[in-house]
C-alpha cells in the first residue's frame, strides 16, 4: 500500500462505530502481532502476551466491558450491528516495572498503525471493567489486563482539528455524526528556548553548548 508514516499516523484516529458484520480474521490480528513483536522494549524483557477474540459472540462480551467515548456522555456506545469485530487484549505475566507502560504504548501504537495500514480501523481501551473481562475471556489469573485495542472496519468519520483559542482538546461529536478530535500545533508542543528561533538559525537551546 505504500504509506508516507506521517499520512498513516494521521489516518489512525480512534474509531469506535463499525460495520460489525464484517469481520477480521484471527490471522489478520495474528498478523498485527507479529509485527508488534519486533518493538523495543525495556532490558528486551518483552514482558507482553496477547490475547486475540474474534468470535462475534465474544467479542460482543468484551464490548460490554469497555467505556467508549467517556468524553461523550450523551452516547452510551456502539449499539449492536456497530460494534467492534476483533479485539486484541494486551496482558503481562509477572512482575510490571514503571517501563512495562512504556512497552505497553509502543506495542499498541505499532499495532494500530499496522491495522491503519491495511484499512482497518480500531481503538485503544483503558477504562476497562477487568474483572468481567477476565470471565469472559477466562485467562489465569497469573496475567494482569492491560490495554484492549479493538478493530473493525470503521463506520464513522473522524477528522483532526486544530486546538481552538480556549484551550480545549475535548473531542466532540456534531449534528452530522462526524468525530472531531483537537490536537495541539507544532509551536504548542515544541518548548524551549529553541522554539523561538526558525529551523537553520544555529543559536543553541538552554544548557546547550557550541563547539566551534
Ligand atoms: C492509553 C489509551 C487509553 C484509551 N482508553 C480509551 C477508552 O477507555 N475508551 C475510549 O473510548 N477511548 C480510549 N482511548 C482513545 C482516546 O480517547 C483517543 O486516543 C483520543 O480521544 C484522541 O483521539 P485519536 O486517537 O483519534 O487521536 C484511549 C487512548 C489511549 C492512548
């Protein structure tokens, strides 16, 4: 398919409507594994397991035990027909250090990406009710949930914007259905000394030296 990184970090929003009837294959998601495989992570202790559900019941239980859209709190959800059709659980098994997050984030970021490079379109899950989920995926109690990503194909727009005047970077919803989501300007995110200088103009940052 050819993606430009920077496109395909664009076209991986968060999708959380789907046409629920058509499904992914266990291969696929199998296969977005495979690549999450390859990340760094810390000391190389590759600490994470997944675990992949795309049977349509089950995957209508693991549903059931997700928050969606906490932002939009007159939505209570992907209703049925709309939910997503495979979801990849991500556990760790033993000891977490403050960089097994870290590993976490990597791996289902390179994940989502994988997935937006095929088309299909998912969402990361950490308002999750743990306890439910663990019954309905029945997994030993050893492994710990982290992070659920769920994939479908997606059902719903979802277009950036940038950050207005007040601030704001609560994502919202308009008449027409279409999910608008603020993210903040490269002059906003760029802090430092060196921000106030253009690209090329050579004078150094705070603590930085230059060596003539
Ligand atoms: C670690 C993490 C946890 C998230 N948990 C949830 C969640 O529980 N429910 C949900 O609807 N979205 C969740 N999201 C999706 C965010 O709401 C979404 O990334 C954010 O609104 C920005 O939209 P974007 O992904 O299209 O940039 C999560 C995202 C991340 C990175």
């Amino acid at each position: 398919m050819g993606h430009d990184i920077r496109d395909l970090v664009k076209k991986s929003r968060s999708y959380r409507r789907f046409h629920e009837d058509q499904r992914i294959t266990r291969e696929t998601l199998a296969g977005l594994v495979d690549t999450a495989r390859f990340c760094p992570c810390s000391r190389n202790r590759q600490p994470l397991r997944y675990i992949i559900t795309t049977d349509p019941e089950k995957t209508a239980d693991i549903s059931a035990c997700l928050s969606f859209a906490l932002d939009l709190p007159d939505w209570g959800g992907p209703v049925v027909g709309e939910r997503p059709a495979g979801y990849i659980t991500i556990v760790t098994e033993g000891e977490c250090t403050p960089f097994t997050a870290y590993d976490i984030g990597i791996a289902a970021q390179t994940i989502m990406l994988a997935a937006a490079e095929q088309g299909i379109g998912g969402c990361m899950f950490g308002s999750i009710r743990k306890p439910r989920l663990r019954s309905v995926l029945g997994f030993p109690e050893r492994y710990e949930v982290h992070l659920v990503l769920a994939f479908g194909y997606q059902a719903e727009e979802v277009v950036l914007e940038p950050v207005g005047p007040d601030g704001n970077t609560t994502y919202w919803r308009d008449a027409c259905g279409i999910h608008h989501v603020p993210k903040r300007s490269l002059e906003e995110v760029l802090i430092g000394d060196e921000q106030q200088h253009p690209a090329g103009d050579r004078n150094p940052g705070l603590g930085e030296r230059v060596c003539n």
